[in-house]
C-alpha cells in the first residue's frame, strides 16, 4: 500500500495503472476509520485491480466549525486497518493540497440536496459536491464507492454525476451496525459511556416501526418514532421524514412509493446522529 499526500503523486502512480488496464476504485472518507468504512473499502477492493481510499476532512462541508476542529483524525490507525483491509493507495491531501484557492462553485442538485440534510446543515452538500468532485477528476475512478448510511449524500452525487456527466458508476453499500444496532460513525467516539447506552434506541425504533407501518399510516409511523425517541432524556430529535428513495420526495401514503425510506437525525446529548431504513410493506 502506497500513501500519497500530494496529487501530482498520486496520478503518476494511477497513470501507470491505467496503462495496465488495471480498473480503479475509489472509497472517499474523512478517517477515523471503522468496520462501516472498512467494509465500503473491501467491496471496492473486490470490484476492481486498484483501490484508491481519500483520507480527508473538508471543511467546505463543516457549517458547524466546532464540529470540524472537534472530528476525531487517527491516521497511523487508518492506515493499519486500510493495508489490512487490502486498499492499494491512500491518498491523504492537507488542505492547502486540495484547496489551494478557496473553492467558489455553487451547485445546484435541486430537491436532493434541499430538504433534510439540505435544510438544517446549509452549504454542507454543496461543500460535498465541491471535494468529491475534485476527487473524482484527480482519480478518475470507474467505480465509488458510499455508505447507505449517509442515504441523501448518495442521491445527490447521483445528481451531480448526472448534471457534469461523470463516468464514474456510484455504488450504494448497506449500513454497517454495532452488535446493539447502533449505525457505526466516527462520531460515536464522542458520546459518553451513558449516551452510547443510550443511542442504540435510535436504531431499535426504526426497527420497531416497521412493524407499526404495516397497521398505521404514514404519517401516524413518524409520529410513533418521533414520540418515542423524544420521550428518552437527552434525545431529540432534528428531523424524521418518510420520503422515497430515488426522488426523496416525501410519501404521504404507503402505495406512493416503491421504496419508501425514513431517514433520522437525533441529538443524543451534543452528537448528532443520523441514521435511516427502508420501509417493506407488504
Ligand atoms: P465519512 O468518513 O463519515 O465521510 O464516511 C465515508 C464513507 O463511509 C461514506 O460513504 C459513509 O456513508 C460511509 N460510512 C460511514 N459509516 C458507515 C456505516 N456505518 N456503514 C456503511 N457505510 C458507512
């Protein structure tokens, strides 16, 4: 495993790939890494010759500065677990590297990148846009790999391969769980011994309302997970919301979607957590 802080090095490395026809996949992330990340990494790993992961907080997507002096950065960990893991390069930029001029595009994704996400952390997708895009044109991948955990980030950097027409094929990996159901994330190292106690009960009540959705309408299941997850004691919630997978328009009736998927933010003390599931109905 190579690691490659500056971009003119790692394009020399990929240039004499690709002259090899060797297929190269990309996992980008912002470190401290865990088994989610380590699992996106492994599927690139098997789809492809070449497994390029980013390491790289950007703060172009940070609307809260707390939250990106305070975001937890273990590299010589990252890079155990990334050879373990199989990863060919590491491509670790400083923020100088990827911006050497403030970064000024403005996109627009439309509805995607609006609601949820879009509504209560303003800028954070557009700064989203703004790094992988960068990272797509230094790596040139075929495949990228993301986590169903960040479920909206997947929707809009569907849109924006399709809006700037990129060749890279987005691929969706299922969300990777504690033994008690908590959705992995860097930030769950902030949560104190009686708050991780308590942040599997985001998870069980999705789980659980899933079961309700088969007998209550739409709106009487985000009700449910609302009351329920609000009632616990330094939980509260941001927002929950029914929407379908593909457009992330809201459903207001169970047979309005083919996939409908409820995504959720939660406090839990200080760290927010998001986390989804998609809805079977039968
Ligand atoms: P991050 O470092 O948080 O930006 O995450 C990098 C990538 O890993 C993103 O595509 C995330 O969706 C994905 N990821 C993070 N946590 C998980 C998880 N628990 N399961 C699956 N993928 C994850």
């Amino acid at each position: 495993m190579k690691i490659a802080s500056n971009i003119k090095d790692l394009k020399l490395y990929l240039n004499k790939e690709r002259e090899s026809k060797k297929q190269i996949g990309l996992v980008p992330t912002m470190g401290a890494l865990h088994a989610g990340h380590i699992s996106l990494v492994r599927q690139c790993v098997r789809e492809n010759d070449v497994c390029v992961v980013s390491i790289f907080v950007n703060p172009t997507q940070f609307n809260d500065k707390n939250d990106l002096s305070t975001y937890p950065r273990t590299p010589e960990q990252d890079y155990a677990l990334l050879e373990a893991a199989g990863c060919t390069y590491v491509f670790a930029p400083g923020e100088k590297e990827m911006y050497p001029e403030p970064d000024t595009r403005i996109f627009n994704f439309g509805r995607v990148a609006e609601v949820m996400e879009g509504k209560y952390r303003p800028g954070h997708f557009n700064g989203v846009g703004q790094i992988v895009s960068k990272l797509f044109d230094i790596v040139q991948p075929s495949k990228a790999y993301f986590g169903e955990k960040d479920f909206q980030q997947i929707a809009v950097i569907r849109s924006m391969v399709k809006l700037l027409n990129m060749k890279v094929k987005i691929v969706a990996c299922p969300i990777v769980r504690e033994k008690d159901g908590l959705a992995l994330s860097s930030r769950n190292t902030r949560l104190t011994p009686e708050l991780r106690q308590k942040a599997p009960l985001i998870a069980h009540v999705l789980q659980e309302s899933t079961t309700f959705a088969q007998k209550h309408s739409v709106e009487e299941t985000i009700d449910f997970v609302i009351d329920t997850i609000n009632k616990e004691s330094e939980m509260e919630i941001e927002y929950y919301e029914i929407v379908d997978s593909a457009t992330l328009e809201a459903v207001s009736d169970w047979k309005g979607s083919n996939d409908p998927v409820g995504c959720i933010t939660v406090y839990c003390g200080k760290v927010r957590l998001i986390d989804n599931i998609h809805y079977k109905l039968s």
